[in-house]
C-alpha cells in the first residue's frame, strides 16, 4: 500500500505551493521567514498507541487541548493507521499537526508527555517479572523522551501506576513536581459518579476522593465526600439501614472493581481512562490549578518517611508547572496507617528495582 | 475471567434509593404549580447508536465529548460487550457534564423517543471487503432495526453509517416509512474531509477553509468535483495546474483514487477505521440536532437531481442538513460531461443492487 498522506507523495510540486497561493506582505526586514512561530505551539505526545493511548490521545484532540500530537509505538504499522485515522478527520476539527514515529525524536519539544506504554502479563507471570520487564520498557523509553522534552511534563499512567511512576521520574531526572501518575483521578470519578447517581445530582457537584496505591488497595476517603461543598458522609450513612464497615467496603469495591468489570465486558478500558487522562492534561496545559487526585511523590506526607522515595495518589494542585502543592488531608489514624502500609509496601517493590 | 457483576448503583449496595429527595428537599408547591414539580417539559436530545463496534462506539464517544446530546442509547445484539461499553463512558461522569447513557440488546425500547438514530452495522471481514453476502446480511439485520426504530421514534432523524451505505440507506429509508428528507446515509462526507485535509496541507491552510465536494456513490467510483475546489472562498483548480508538472486528468484521478482508498488504507494498517467515521458522524449530527444549515456531501434521495437519473437511489450529493434533515439538495452543480456520466452510471448500477433487495 503505497503512502499518500500528501500530495506531494502524489507529484505535486510542494515547495512554494502556499506563497503561491497566498503572497505574504511585504517586509524588508531580515528577520526569519513569517512561516516560523514566534511562540511555540502546545505539544502532547503519547507513547503507546494501543487502546488506552489512542482514546487519550483522541479526547485531547476533540477537546483541542493541543496544536500538535505526536504518536509514538513499537509497531509501525498499527502507528501509522492510527495517525492517518486521525488525520483524515482534518475537516471537522481545528488544525492540529499530527505526527507519528517510532523513534522518540518525533516528540521533541513537548510541553506534556503521556505514558501508557506497559508489558503484557504473561500467563502465570509473577508480578515480579512483569514489574521489571516494564522498568526494562520504561529504560528505552524515558532517557530519550527526557533528553528530547527536557522541560517536559511527564503523565504516567501504564500499570501498576505508583511504582511506573517513580520509575518514570528516576530514569527522567526530572524534578519531582514534573513527573505524576494518572493514579486514582479515574477511581475518585467512578466514586463520584455511585454518589452522584444516587443523590440525583451532576457528578461534578460530588466531590469524593479515592487516594493511595491504584488497584485494589486505594483508600476511599469518607470525610471528603461533599456535594455542592457541604459534607454529605452522615447523609448517607443516614440513609442505609445498617451501615457499617461493610456497607462503606462494598462502595469501595464497587469502585475499584469498576474497571475489572468493565474489562471483564469489553475486553480492555479505554473511554473513562482517555477522559479523565485528558482532564489531567486541561489542568497541566492549561494552568487550572485544579485539584486532582493523582499519584505524586508522599514522601513526608501522612507519617510516610521523607526517605522514602514513593509515588502514590493524594489531592494536588495541578497547573502548567506540575504539582503545584499536594493537600493536606484530616485523615482519620486508621486512613493514615493504611496509606502508610501501601507506602512500605510499595517502597518494598521499589527497592528490588535497581533504580 | 468470571464476568462478576459490580454494583453499578448505591441502591444495589443497600443504600435507600429514596434518599435523594432528603438530601434535596423541593420548594413548597404553589397555588399555580400543576404538581408537575421537577419535570422537564422540553424533552432532552436524545441519540441512539445501533451498533456498539468500533464505528458506534467512535460515533457515541465523539457525540458525548462534543456535548451534542442529553441522552445517548448503545444497542448492540451482544449484551456484555454493550455494558461494558456504557460502563466505560459513565465512569468518566466527573469529567463530562451529565449525559444519561442507557445501554442493551432490545432496539424498540432503548431507542425510544430518539430524535437521531444512527445505525451501524456490523462490518465485512475481512475489514474492508464487502460484497453481496455482507449486503445481504446487513439488508437482514436493517429489516429487525429499522421498523423497531421507526415504531418507537416516529419523529427521528435516521443516518445510515455501514456500507454499500447508498444500498443501505435506500432501505433504511424504505424499511422506516419515513419521508426521505429524514433518512440519510454518511456517504461521502468524510471522502470529502480527507480530499480537503490533502488539498489543505499542500496549500497551508486550514482544512475547514478548503470546500471540496466528493459525490456520487460511496466507495471506488466517488466523484471528485475539481470546479467545486475553493479555499477561503475562492475557486483553486487553475492554480493546482500550475504548481504541477504535468497536469492531467491523470494526475487529478492519482488525488482521487488516493482520497477513496484512504480507508482502505487505514483499515491495512491498524485493522479497522474508526475515528475519522466518528468525527464526521459527529460532524453531520451537530449540523441536524443543532439546525446548523451547513451543508455536507451526504447519501441522500438523488431522484431528479442527476439528469438523466429518475431511480430513487440514494446517493451522495452536498445538501443543506438541519433539524428537519435533508432541506435541500445543491441544485446547481456545474458537472463535466464525464461527471455526470459517471453519476448516471452509478445510479444505474445501485438502482439494480437497490431492485435486488425485495423491499
């Protein structure tokens, strides 16, 4: 199949085409031909094109949070398709240059970088395995797009989402403000969304926060829950006819098992993740200042030990210079003891990691 | 991996489904308050997508991103798949202001009440390839969907995205009993936007300042309409020659065959399309829904607009789309002998495809 992304591929005579067309005015200055920007343009590049990536990489495009993306994976063919399927939409959107390679030179000078690049379990892998063979992906991943974007914002959110992250930030050298995970921002609008439902009330007047490690251990902060700023805990422990632990567990699991259901379903998730990935990326670009809950280095934070280097899920300031600041919880002690088991735990798997 | 059924609601967790109005008590009713309370009296804009793959599901995300529904409908005949889907889009509730989205097998009643059904079928396999057993499975399925669809939206706006889509949205339009202003099919809507997107990127500009019509029936025999090419308003044809070495028919049928391969392309290399189709789907359902008047090349009722053609054919043609659908065909298209020609001939060939199908 013979290339055709321009018609220059096709024997038209590119060079001149435009100032043909159009003539710019006249200018006796010796500055740099009108055709360079004066002020660089907002680039997102998404490493990875697979579900996940392309469902990312496709809301900031329709959300036009960006003026220019750029694809990058392994496979070049599935990369290209990708691109071209993006392209060909030209006419129904704003223009946004879209690019594609397989080498990470293709994401120079980007302002955001989202990684959703991750090994594949092997059947009766043990989690062990699968955690260095994606430190070993992340080596040829995170050096180049760090050399290449030096300034760059780094958006992990490949699984197992905490411990990819420190790797991330290790291997980028990157200041730790500029290195997050997407974390538990998915789980605390899952959360939201149960509440809101049952509450009859738009899910972004329910603010709920789910924090800690991503997966089945994440924390569902009670005390958080408020529906247009007012505390809405003992409303609904009110409103159930034995509530208890295991009334509040069930919401838990509800939560996290969301996105095993959903897998369980459709084969994979893609839609939730590309939304809540690209409302990360609106407050990073676009400066917002917005809280999320998203995977930061905690390191000091809850009783967990400033020398231990982990990333995990708390409310942060988010806006064009990263982590902004990270929120102080009340957390009750035994919140803050479960957040700082997951803190040793993950520490532990950091530690076997050679980093 | 065992299909486990989370609870997707606080209700079925134990929690008091009543509770809502106690957290939210209502104003006091007054003398002139008919009890009607919280009721909306203007019914929300509701989409259906019959066909939760690839395309559907581009189609339905694209939809809900841009806003241009209030309620979105996913029928698909496999019940897991269609859940699993609905889950995926609800679960970003905190990022997307509220859209209620209803999902399952049963087209009557999830489709109820829509005010755009579009339907996409499922595609040829390999992908890409179709041919008359497709079509004739396809005509099938459209003949349980469409009277479902019709019975419970009589008022709907139906738009026939799978393929032939000329061939089909002639019997979707015959299987509704609707007037054929409200049937419509993608055509070439998006063959357009890619012979706009080459002709832009060559010349520098936006593509949404390019106007460049792809006509006729949708696929390999599309037409190009050279003379409709303007950019920002003005007619290009004379200068492409220019910047080209040897300008020729030759040359203009190379951008053609490159435009109406695009998919092909696509589907060669990641193994389907699916994101442009719903960008342009998008595309054409904000212009009906929001009465925009804009006009696209899309797969309409041609009787009378092709001299020499009287067949009610359906094939792509630029039109006016608005709230009532179809509200107007360009009437005065300047074609070249072989243009027309090459329409006539389609219309002839879908005309037996169309006679073929018993409807």
């Amino acid at each position: 199949m013979h290339k055709t992304s321009s018609l220059s591929d096709l024997g038209f005579d590119a060079a001149g085409a435009s100032s043909g067309f159009f003539r710019p005015v006249a200018d006796d200055s010796t500055h740099s031909s009108s055709s360079a920007p004066h002020r660089r343009l907002t680039k997102v590049s998404v490493i990875g094109a697979g579900n996940v990536g392309m469902a990312i990489a496709q809301t900031i495009l329709t959300q036009n949070l960006a003026d220019e993306i750029a694809l990058v994976d392994a496979l070049p063919d599935k990369l290209r398709g990708e691109a071209l399927d993006l392209q060909h939409a030209a006419a129904f959107l704003p223009r946004v240059r879209i690019v594609s390679g397989t080498d990470h030179a293709v994401t120079a000078s980007s302002d955001l970088v989202v990684i959703t690049a991750g090994a594949r379990q092997n059947p009766g892998e043990a989690r062990l395995s699968l955690l260095r063979r994606n430190v070993e992906l992340f080596r040829k991943i995170v050096p180049p797009v760090a050399e290449h974007s030096p300034d760059a914002l780094l958006l992990v959110v490949s699984n197992p989402v905490d411990v990819l992250t420190y790797v991330a930030w290790k291997l980028s050298g990157f200041p730790a403000n500029r290195v997050i995970g997407s974390g538990t921002n998915l789980d605390s609008s899952r959360f939201r969304f149960l509440v809101a439902e049952h509450l009859d009330v738009n899910a972004q007047d329910v603010q709920a926060y789910m924090v800690g490690e991503h997966g089945d251990s994440s924390l569902a902060i009670w005390s958080t829950i408020s529906v247009a700023g007012m505390p809405a805990f003992k409303s609904l422990r009110d409103s159930h006819h034995s509530f208890d632990e295991a009334a509040l567990e069930g919401i838990r699991r509800a939560v996290v098992g969301g996105a095993y259901e959903v897998i369980g379903l459709k084969g994979y998730t893609s839609w939730a993740i590309g939304y809540s990935v690209a409302s990360l990326a609106a407050s990073l670009l676009r400066d917002q200042r917005r809280v999320h809950p998203v995977s930061v280095l905690a390191s000091g934070f809850h009783g967990i030990s400033d020398g231990h280097d982990v990333f995990l899920s708390l409310p942060a300031r988010l806006g064009r210079g990263g982590v902004l600041g990270v929120a102080e919880m009340d957390l009750t002690e035994v919140e803050a003891a479960q957040l700082r088991r997951s803190a040793k735990t993950l520490w532990e798997n950091c530690q076997l990691l050679d980093l | 991996m065992s299909m486990k059924k989370e609870a997707s609601s606080l209700s079925e967790l134990g929690f008091d489904v009543n509770f809502g109005a106690g957290f939210f008590r209502q104003v006091p009713p007054s003398g002139c308050d008919n009890g009607e309370g919280t009721q909306r009296r203007r019914r929300p804009t509701k989409v259906s997508v019959i066909g939760a793959g690839d395309v559907g599901m581009a189609i339905a995300q694209t939809i809900l991103t841009q806003g241009l529904a209030d309620e979105i409908a996913l029928v698909d005949a496999d019940a897991g798949r269609v859940r699993g889907e609905m889950l995926d889009l609800q679960h970003a509730a905190a990022f997307l202001p509220r859209v209620r989205i209803v999902a399952g097998t049963d087209v009557l009643a999830l489709t109820r009440g829509s005010d755009l059904a579009i339907v996409t079928l499922p595609g040829a396999r390999p992908v890409g390839h179709h041919g008359v057993e497709l079509l004739r499975k396809n005509v099938a399925v459209l003949r349980e969907v469409v009277p479902a669809v019709a019975e419970g939206s009589p008022d709907s706006l139906l738009l026939v995205v799978s393929n032939p889509v000329d061939v089909l949205a002639y019997a979707a339009w015959k299987l509704s009993g609707f007037p054929a202003s409200r049937v419509i099919g993608s055509g070439t809507n998006l063959d357009s936007s890619r012979l706009r997107r080459l002709l832009a990127d060559h010349l520098g500009v936006g593509a949404q300042d390019v106007h460049a019509y792809m006509v006729g029936e949708h696929g390999g025999t599309a037409v190009a309409l050279w003379s409709s090419i303007s950019v920002g308003g003005m007619p290009v044809l004379s200068y492409l020659q220019k910047t080209h070495a040897s300008f020729d028919g030759e040359a203009l049928e190379g951008i053609r065959r490159a435009v109406v391969g695009g998919a092909r392309e696509v589907i060669g290399l990641k193994g389907y399309a699916s994101w442009a189709i719903g960008y342009s789907v998008a595309s054409l359902a904000r212009s009906l829904l929001r009465d925009q008047r804009r006009v696209h090349p899309v797969s309409l009722l041609a009787k009378g607009f092709i001299p020499g053609n009287d067949h009610e054919v359906f094939l792509s043609l630029p039109a006016r789309l608005g709230r009532g659908g179809v509200l107007g065909v360009a009437a005065e298209l300047e074609l070249t002998a072989d243009e027309e020609s090459t329409l006539r001939r389609s219309a002839e060939t879908l005309w037996e495809h169309c006679q073929a199908l018993g409807i």
